[in-house]
C-alpha cells in the first residue's frame, strides 16, 4: 500500500474509502493525469511501473501520463489491450503477467491502469495475481469506470464456456492504492459512453438513502443534461458524490458478506441493483439500444438503465417497491438518454435462463436486488419466478 502522505491539489476532491487494513484515496479533477508523476513521487520513491492501457485512448492521452511519469524517474513498461468484454479473458492477463516478468517488476512495483471498465478489471486482476499481489493505481477514463468500477478492489476476467462467455466468473478483491480521476479525460469520450456511465449514477441514486445523501436521483435528473454537456462542475461533483456512495457500502462490507435482506442493510450486494438483469442481456449480440443494428450490442451501461427497469418492475410484481419509485426511475434515463425498453429481446423464459448463470446465485437460488423505496433497495432470494417474468417484460419494447 502506498502510503497516504497526499499532496496539495486544491482543484481536486480527495474522497477517503476508509477501510480497515487498506484505506485509500480517490482524487477527483481536472488535470492530474498530467500530474501522475509528481502525484505519486509524493507517495513513493520513483522505481519501476507498468501501465495497462486502453488501446483506443487518444494518443495524447498515453503520452500525457507515461511522459508525467518518466519526467518524475519513474521506469515506465506498459501493454495495450483491447477494451471490449470479449478480450477480457485469461489469454489477454496471461499476456500481460508475461510482460511483468520480462520487465522485471518487483513486488513493491505498482500497476497502473489506464482506461474505462474492461482495462481496470484486467489490472486489477494481474496485480491481485502478479507474485501474489502487487500494488495497483486506477487512471479511469470514462465516467463508468469513475463512479463505479474504479472503486472498491473488484477485478476479473471473463471465461469462455460451451453456453457462452460468462462475466467476471475469475476474479480477486484487490483494492487500489490510489484513484485519479481526471475529469478533463471526459472531453474526448464519446457521448455514447458518457451517457452509459450515468447508468451506475441512477443507480446509486435509487440505493443513496442510507448512505447519506438521499437526494442525489432527484439532483441527477435535475443536471444530466449539465452532464451531458460536459460540464466541469457538474461533473465534478457528480463523479465526488457517486464515488462517496460507493466507498460508504464497500467500507460496510468490502467482501460482500451481509446478505443485504432488510431495508438499510449495509450490504457491498446491493451495488449490483439492475445487474442480475443486466448480465443476462448485455453479451446477446442482436441488442441495440435504439434498435439500430449499427449500435449492437448492449454496452454495459445501456444493460445497467434496462435492469434497473427490470428489478423496479419485478419488485412491484412482489409488492416491495413503492409507487413513486420507477416513475422516477423512468425520468432519469429519459433525461440520461439511456434505454428503457429494449426490441428483439428473446423468449422471457430464455432471458430468465441466462440470469441463472449470474455469479450471485447461490445454492442454486437466484438473489436479485429490488429498489424498495426512493433511495432504498434490498436482495430477494429465490423471488417468485413469475415477479422474475415480469421484470424481463418490462424490459421488452413493444
């Protein structure tokens, strides 16, 4: 761990993940991949690291971080990988492992993940692997991987079965050393992205209740459009009080053992609200989110909006989701941008087949989250199949 001696940066927000034997810092600003360097000589002596990138960032963007790094004496190696769910496999870590070794980085050498989602889970995975465990620092560059993925030591890879690919089914809780989220990283995303990554906003809207900030859904809805314009402040703060809600439930219950079964439960679980649904749809090829065969498939935020229609819609079915609650779900992917139905969805039966395969089921029992009120939400174990059905419906254009 590095160790927490951060300097002063008076245009970022420093957001504390308080955890007992790992506590760390998410920086959250303009400007600081530019900074990468002098932020983290302040944290450790320059010596070798080893960047893993999105082979799609702009050029500049690379250039930017590895020449911070190098002008502070730090030995820079690093390996591009394609940032799509299909290469994010064992094959594509083995390669980078292999790269460690040949670069000679030793234990105390951190990992530097450069890129959204898919190039954090891979880095956070070799580092968790890597001589079993090396440091790992996260640069996330899309908005999704800001509020969410970045935070809370969850890494992966993907594997390939007879029946499909399966998400994140090898994987380790390895938490990062350090955050730095550059929001100025936010100006060349394509708006596509951008508009998926305020899917885990609304999200963390519908759950931020217990974690003190209850009016961030109505706040979202109200400034999505700041957001999707860019704007610096509202980003900003957008991103600041995502990640708030997320370091409050991971230092709860980092490893997800609070089975999250009442109302203000404190469980890591519920962050996977709209995420059984989700996962069951996201890897069918034939998915667009606006019916457009060009725009298939489904990216991971687009799945995210559509489950959180799913999970409202089957907890109504149960009875345990207040009536004010999807209305206002509905408002705020409108305003996003995002997906609330979704056309050539297949049979309801074969859809609730696939939720089957999601890592959270249990014993044999499907555990699927459900807002119960405005803020709130709980886990649902073995829900009634027919309450299933229906949020799969919900989901379905007509």
């Amino acid at each position: 761990m590095l160790p927490q001696t951060p300097m002063r940066l008076d245009d970022a927000v420093s957001i504390p993940v308080p955890l007992a034997d790992r506590p760390y810092e998410v920086l959250v600003g303009p400007r600081l991949l530019v900074r990468l360097g002098e932020i983290l000589a302040e944290r450790m002596s320059p010596r070798r690291v080893f960047v893993v990138f999105d082979e799609g960032l702009p050029q500049e963007m690379l250039v930017d971080a590895t020449r911070a790094l190098a002008h502070h004496n730090f030995v820079v190696s690093s390996a591009g990988v394609r940032a799509v769910e299909t290469e994010k496999t064992l094959d594509a870590a083995g390669r980078i492992l292999e790269d460690l070794v040949e670069s000679r980085h030793e234990r105390n050498d951190p990992v530097i993940s450069l890129g959204g989602g898919v190039t954090g889970d891979i880095a956070g995975f070799v580092a968790a692997v890597y001589r079993r465990g090396v440091p790992v620092i996260h640069c996330p560059t899309t908005l999704l991987s800001m509020v969410d993925a970045s935070v809370g030591g969850k890494t992966g890879v993907n594997l390939r079965t007879e029946s499909g690919l399966r998400k994140n089914m090898a994987g380790a809780i390895w938490q990062p050393s350090l955050v730095l989220a550059d929001t100025r990283a936010l100006d060349t995303l394509p708006d596509r992205q951008l508009r998926a990554g305020l899917a885990e906003c609304v999200k963390h809207g519908l759950l931020s209740a217990d974690a003190g900030d209850p009016d961030l859904l109505a706040w979202t809805t109200q400034h999505a459009a700041g957001a999707l314009h860019r704007d610096a402040a509202t980003l900003q703060e957008l991103i600041s009080r995502n990640v708030r809600i997320k370091a409050h439930v991971v230092a709860q219950d980092e490893r997800e053992e609070s089975d999250g079964q009442s109302n203000g439960a404190s469980s890591r679980m519920l962050l996977n609200l709209g995420h059984t649904f989700a996962h069951a749809i996201e890897t069918m090829p034939q998915l667009s989110p606006d019916g457009r065969p060009e725009h298939t498939p489904l990216q991971h935020g687009e799945a995210v909006a559509l489950g959180l229609v799913g999970a409202c819609a089957c907890g109504e079915a149960l009875g345990l989701t207040d009536a004010d609650v999807l209305p206002a779900l509905l408002e705020a992917l409108r305003r996003a941008g995002l997906p609330t139905s979704v056309r050539d969805l297949p049979s309801t039966e074969r859809v609730v087949e696939a939720m089957g395969h999601d890592k959270k089921v249990a014993s044999g029992k499907l555990r699927v989250i459900v807002p119960t009120a405005l803020g709130r939400a709980r886990v649902i174990v073995d829900p009634d199949r027919d309450a299933v059905a229906a949020g799969v419906n919900a989901m379905r254009a007509t």
